[in-house]
C-alpha cells in the first residue's frame, strides 16, 4: 500500500551516524545505516482515521506500508513505514489534531 497525505503538513529528517576513528593511517571516517523518521499532522479527524485505518497502528504487529511524497516536482518513497509515536492535542477553542510519528527502512528517489 502506498499513502499520500490528503492534508495537512508532513516533515520527514533522516539521521544518520557518522564516526571518526583515529588509525595509523590518519582519521578514517565510518558510516552507520541511515534512519528515516516522518512526522505527519493531520487537519481533520476523517483523514486521521482513515489513516490510522488502513497502516494499522494500533496492532500489535501492523504491516509495513510505502509512504510517498512530492517534494518540488520530485517524488520520494519510504518503504517498511511503522507508526511508531501518536500524539493527540486540543485546545480551548475546540480545535483537535494528531501528530504521528513514522519510522521507515529505506528511502527511494523515484526520479533518480
């Protein structure tokens, strides 16, 4: 399955680990698998359902899924997405919304 968000606002930083080690030879630098991490806010509860829904986050073991988005004309993809954080707010005005937190194995330069 692939998603992509109907609304609202999507962040997604990639970390990765990178070591210097000193050797005989001089400083020598090692690189630790990179980790993707998205963060999603929805604007509305449907569309937070509904996605809820179908990535099953709230099983104990869900499915992974392919998440893709258009970042100024090019198109990406992280594969093995995981919900792994939820966060609901709400505010006095009765406004309500929910931040997700997605961990994901690899991701794809569609237009690479």
């Amino acid at each position: 399955m692939t998603w992509t968000t109907p609304s609202g606002t999507a962040s997604c930083p990639t970390t990765g680990t990178v070591n210097q080690n000193a050797t005989t030879q001089g400083i020598k630098q090692t690189h630790g698998q990179c980790k993707f991490q998205s963060t999603i806010t929805f604007k509305t509860l449907n569309d937070r359902s509904t996605f809820l829904r179908k990535v099953e986050a709230y099983k104990n073991q869900p499915k992974g899924f392919n998440f893709s988005y258009d970042l100024g004309g090019d198109t990406f993809t992280l594969t093995g997405s995981i919900v792994s954080a939820v966060q609901a707010q709400t505010d006095q005005d009765g406004a309500a919304s929910l931040q997700l937190t997605i961990m994901h194995e690899d991701l794809i330069d569609e237009n690479a």
